[in-house]
C-alpha cells in the first residue's frame, strides 16, 4: 500500500535524507509506506525525475520526483530486508490468495478462532493486536462471518451455473460454518468469507495538507465525484481466489470485508405470517429491537456527505437517504460546528467502535484525540476529511482513497502528479465538480464493470466553471479568457446541470453541438500549467505524466485490470474455465516482477 502526503504551499519541502516509513498493515504479506515527511509541490523540480528513477537510493529530489523515488526508494529498502527468493511488487492482491493450496509459506492450516475463514489461517494476518481484534470484533457484531461474493467471469468453458468449488458445505468447526449452509456462497460468484480477502488489498492514497479549514472542506467535497472516474482509471483487480471476476476494482470487496452491519441494521427480510393460516407469509424486514437505524452503506464505502461551506452546494446534492445520529449532531452544534460539518461527523458517528484498547477506558484524557480518531479511522470512505492531530503542528488535511495501486513506479507517480494538479486546477480556478451524492455512489459501482473505462458512461457535470471569467488555454497555447453563459448562482433544475459522460470524455474533453462541451480533467491541468508560467523544459517532462493519464482514459493505454486479464486468457496453460491455476499465477507474478526489475 502506497500513500503520499501533499503540503499545500507552491515551496517545496526539502526532503533530504529522511527515509521512508514502513507501518504494519494486516495483511503479513503486506508493506504500507509513506514518505519520511511530507513534501511540496514545486515544478522546475520536476526535469529530473525520469533519470533519476532508478533503483538507488537520493538524498534530493523534487516533490512529485520524491513521489515517484519514494516509491523505488521503498522497493530498494524493502528488499534488503527480503529473502533472496522474495520480491515487492505492487499488486492489488495475490491472484490465489484463498484458492487452498500449500503455496503460503510456512504452512499454517485455516479455519482459526480469529477469522474463522474457510481459506485462510489466522496467520495471514499481521500479529499486531489491532488487526485480529478487527476481524472477530466485526464478525461477533454482524453475528456470522463476513460475506464477499464477486461476480465471476463466464469464460467459453465455465461451469454454469458456476458453484464455487472451493466452498466446504461439509465444514463444522465453528457456529460461522453454517453460513454457506444457509446461502452465503451465492451461484455464479467467487465467493471469500474473512477480513483479509478485503483489507488484503493495497491501494495508492494520496492525503493533501490545506492552507486552512475551508480549504480542506472544499477540497473534500470538489475531489470526491472524481473519486469513481479516478477508480477505473486505475483498474488493476480481476482476479480473486484463484479465478477471474467479471470486476476490474478491489471497492466493493473491501466494502464487504469490513461490513460490521446486523441483520437490523442491513433491513434483511424474514418470512411472517400475515394470519394464523401457515401457508399465507410475508417477507418483512427485521424490526429494529436492538439497534438504531437501517444503515444503507458498509462503514467502507463512498462519501455521503459534502462539507463545504461553498454557496454552490445546492441541498438537491446532498444524500437524502443520509443517517446521522441527532442527538450528537446537536451537541456538536451546541459546541460550535456549524451544520454541515456537525451533520458530517454526526454521520460518521452512527458507528461503533470496532476496536477500543482497555487503557483507553481508564480515564478520559480530554488532552488526546484517541476516541475520536479510534471512529474516524474505522469509517473508510472514498475521501477522509482529517482534522490536526492534538499537539502538532500539522494542518487539516483532506485523503483521496480510492485509486488501485499500479505495477510500474511511473504509473503510480503519474496518478499522484495527476491528482496534485487537479487540486491546483480546482483551487486556482474555482472549479466547480458537484453533482448529487447518490449519482456519485452510482458511479462507484459502475466503476467495477469490466473494463468500465472504455465501455462505460459516469455522471459527470457539464460546466465545472465559476461565474467569473477564467483564463484557459486554446488550441494555439496561449490564454484567453473564456465567457460564460450559466448564471452565477445554482438555479434550475439539478438534473440539467450533469450528464453521463465516457471516462475519455472527463478526462480529455468533450465538444458538444452547441459549442459549450465539458473541457476536460487534462485540459484543465494543462491550462492551470500555463497559468503559473511553467517553463517549456517541465511542461515537457509533465507531459509524459499526463499523456499516460490521456491514453488510459481514451483506450490507447490499457488499465491494468485488462493487462492482467488478458496475460491470463492467452497463457497456454489456461483452459478458457475462469480458473487461474498455480501454474498461471506464478507466471504473472513473474511477469510483474520482471517489468518492475526492468523499469527500475
């Protein structure tokens, strides 16, 4: 898992010599990394990235050339901590991780007290208190196991319907057993039961530092429709268990594998009689007797909230399905939060805590933010709105989450530079990206239909610009400034002002017969680029950056979602069954590992 810290100001953050962080993740297979400090953004900086990617260590860099060189940097260090047989590389998951076979050295036996799984050991995961505690604690709170079923790809020769083979219906070692007994494995789905088939994913995160309050919230709310064109874009997960999903993302699985909701809380429907005639029944949903509300979303899901303060934010945006706890959300307007913040956290906090250490519980130390931070930290958004830790001197700060970890340092740097200046582009023209919530939450999931990139159509507003004139770039490089038609406050209908568009169309622009099409994410950076004057030198050293950003939007580039697919479909050994055999995955994770070996 890779993630990168972002300071707001235009000066760059001298790097030197701070090695990067390693933090236990939970997965033991699995290494998150963050930079040493955080770094600026400058751009002159910048002309020496490419020859200086290589597999060596530096003591200094420019800030999104330390994107990249952390990255290496990571890999270098990681390394020498390896066996000779051991590699890192950046996967999503393990193409076999679950698929029963004694590849996992050592050997430990699944089905432990922990996870309960099926498939996995309780080693699997980190030893770390934290990680097993969350596993059992979630799963003693929905009162069975976890439940992942993801569609699975119908090859020429896939069984059909096609019924896990690997599920045991036989299995009695725990009460969670009956679980598939009872209908958890679903047909025609890969179906995986633990914390770790989800939380064993790894992802490129990105945290930002804002200037203030009221930059972050609108950075918060400005980047979070990006969040699902950014998820296909970075596609890199067809593959679960050992056999190919009709996915592409990793989302949805991590979603289930942390889902702590009760039966009550899901509104699951159970058969009722309507009468004392036994033959005529109703399916009702289980009344609320021990919890508090129906809860639409798992605890990892997409934003349902926006926070800014922005009079752009029309209430027809806002998630009318949202549940908040009203009682605290009124104590925090009592304590000063105006509304749409005390909504926010109001939100957030109709959780409980999954994890809580006993010496938290001794005494309420009003001095730490431990609580606080306990739920904030188990609510794993899209987007994460994080206040300044108590005592430091680090700034509010807003985290994209949702991009899939990419195979090649480049990749991953240009996702990082991309996103970087997109926040630039929103903050210096005043870019305005709202659309409703529940449109956003629909993109999520059609963020996972195979190859979505190419194939699929996003909600997305038309006119991202302010009311005031903007000066963006035209065909011959120069600026010039733009009119606009629209009025300056939000009126009409809400519908009028978005309309689905292609993932090539958000990214590089669209012109539509009237003349006033949506520009275009890349365009947009493009014009910001010439709005700072950056010299020729950088711009061209960007513009390797963006052009891969362009040609993965416009199909010329393939995800790596499609890469590995299509490794996978033409390897000899593959029989056209949707199965990814020892043999095949070996294979790719070779693969991966000699385009990284030939990168660096």
């Amino acid at each position: 898992m890779s993630e990168g810290r972002i300071n707001r100001p235009l000066i760059p953050t001298s790097t030197g010599d701070t090695a990067p962080v390693f933090h236990p993740e939970f997965g033991r297979f699995m290494l998150e990394a963050t930079p040493g400090k955080p770094w600026g953004i400058g751009f002159k900086d910048l002309l020496d990235v490419e020859r200086n990617m290589k597999w060596r260590c530096v003591t200094s860099a420019s800030p999104e050339e330390v994107s990249r060189l952390t990255i290496v940097r990571r890999r270098k260090i990681a390394k020498e901590h390896m066996a000779s047989s051991e590699f890192p590389i950046t996967l999503t998951t393990f193409p076999r991780l679950g698929a029963k076979e004694n590849s996992i050295v050592p050997y430990y036996p699944p089905s432990g007290d922990k996870l309960r799984s099926q498939f996995l050991p309780d080693e699997i995961a980190n030893p770390h208190i934290r990680f097993p505690t969350l596993a059992a604690n979630i799963r003693a709170r929905r009162g069975r196991k976890v439940e992942i079923n993801v569609p699975v790809f119908r090859d020429e020769k896939t069984p059909w319907p096609f019924k896990d083979p690997t599920v045991d219906y036989d299995l009695r070692n725990w009460p969670e057993d009956d679980d598939v007994r009872n209908g958890a494995a679903k047909d025609n789905h890969i179906y995986m039961d633990a914390m770790a088939f989800g939380m064993g994913s790894c992802c490129l995160q990105i945290t930002f530092q804002a200037m203030n309050i009221g930059e972050g919230r609108k950075m918060y709310d400005q980047l979070s429709p990006l969040g699902p064109i950014l998820l296909a874009l970075t596609a890199a997960t067809p593959i679960y268990k050992g056999f190919l999903a009709d996915t592409d993302v990793r989302w949805n699985q991590i979603s289930r594998a942390v889902d702590d909701r009760t039966p009550e809380e899901l509104g699951e429907k159970v058969p009722s009689l309507c009468c004392e005639c036994p033959l005529l029944k109703l399916t009702l949903r289980q009344p609320l007797k021990n919890d508090r509300w129906r809860i639409p979303k798992s605890r990892y899901a997409s934003n349902s909230t926006y926070i800014s303060q922005d009079a752009r934010l029309r209430k027809e945006y806002l998630d009318p399905d949202l549940v908040i706890d009203e009682k605290l959300k009124q104590r925090l307007i009592e304590g000063g939060l105006d509304d749409r913040l005390a909504t926010h956290f109001a939100h957030l906090f109709i959780r409980d805590p999954i994890v809580v250490f006993a010496e938290d519980l001794k005494e309420l130390d009003l001095d730490k933010a431990d609580h606080f931070e306990n739920l904030q930290s188990t609510n794993w958004q899209h987007m994460r709105f994080k206040p300044p830790p108590q005592g430091s001197d680090i700034g509010w700060r807003v985290e994209f989450r949702p991009m899939e970890i990419q195979i090649t340092d480049f990749e991953n740097a240009a996702f990082s530079i991309f996103i970087v200046l997109i926040t630039r582009a929103i903050l210096s023209f005043d870019l305005n990206f709202y659309i409703p919530i529940p449109r956003t939450t629909e993109n999520m999931e059609t963020a996972h239909i195979r190859d979505a990139v190419n194939t699929q159509k996003f909600h997305f507003r038309k006119n991202p610009f302010p009311s005031r004139p903007v000066r963006v770039a035209g065909a011959s490089g120069t600026s010039t400034p733009i009119p606009f038609s629209r009025p300056p406050t939000p009126v009409g209908r809400v519908e009028d002002e978005y309309e689905p568009m292609t993932i090539n169309e958000v990214t590089n622009g669209k012109t539509s017969a009237d003349g006033d099409g949506f520009p275009g994410l890349v365009p947009l950076v493009e014009s910001y680029l010439n709005s700072v004057n950056v010299d020729v030198e950088t711009r061209c050293e960007l513009a390797r950056y963006l052009a891969l950003i362009q040609k993965r939007a416009d199909g010329s580039l393939w995800t790596a979602a499609k890469w590995i697919r299509h490794f996978v479909q033409t390897h000899p050994d593959y029989k056209k069954d949707s199965v990814v055999d020892e043999g095949v995955a070996y294979d790719l994770v070779k693969a991966v590992e000699r385009i990284t070996r030939n990168e660096g």
